[in-house]
C-alpha cells in the first residue's frame, strides 16, 4: 500500500496574474502529486495536494517560492485526514 497524505495550501501575497496555477500544476506533475490548484476571490491562492509525503513536501518548499514574478507574504497548510483519491492534478476555475 502507498503512503499518502493530502495537505490543503492556501498562498497569500502576488499571486493572481502571474501564471502561479499554471506554474503549480507543472511542478505538481513533475512531482507526481494529484489535486487541484484554484484561484479565491481574496487574492489568494487554494491548492489541494495529494501524493507521497516527500513530493508533498518538496511542493509546498516550492510554493514558498513561487514562479519568479510572483510574491509570497504567506502560506498556511492544513492536513486533510481523508483522501480524495485524485486522478490528475487540475486547474480549476
């Protein structure tokens, strides 16, 4: 059996309008983790990730980060006991 955890991100600063959901899923898929990436109506940014602890750890170290352009002023995560079972890593809208 695998071991997966899944973590809800929510990433605050410039992050609306500078490609950070695109960038997210392309990391998101070179690491193997499924979930979803969605802009909020605040500014901020939601993101559900799914997969092994590592890979998960490595994103939200990349979700500090961010693509270039953008500017993170802050990140809270959240364990989310219960797995989704995700299929894919999407962009939802």
């Amino acid at each position: 059996m695998t071991n997966k955890t899944q973590i809800k991100v929510v990433i605050k600063g410039l992050v609306q309008g500078v490609f950070y959901r695109v960038h997210t899923k392309n990391t998101a898929d070179k690491l193997g983790i499924k979930g979803y990436v969605k802009n909020l109506a605040n500014g901020s940014v939601e993101a559900v990730f799914e997969g092994d602890p590592d890979a998960i750890a490595r994103m939200i170290d990349w979700c500090l980060k961010g693509p270039e352009i953008s500017r993170i002023d802050n990140i809270q995560t959240q364990e989310i006991k219960t797995l989704s079972n995700f299929k894919i890593f999407e962009i939802r809208y």
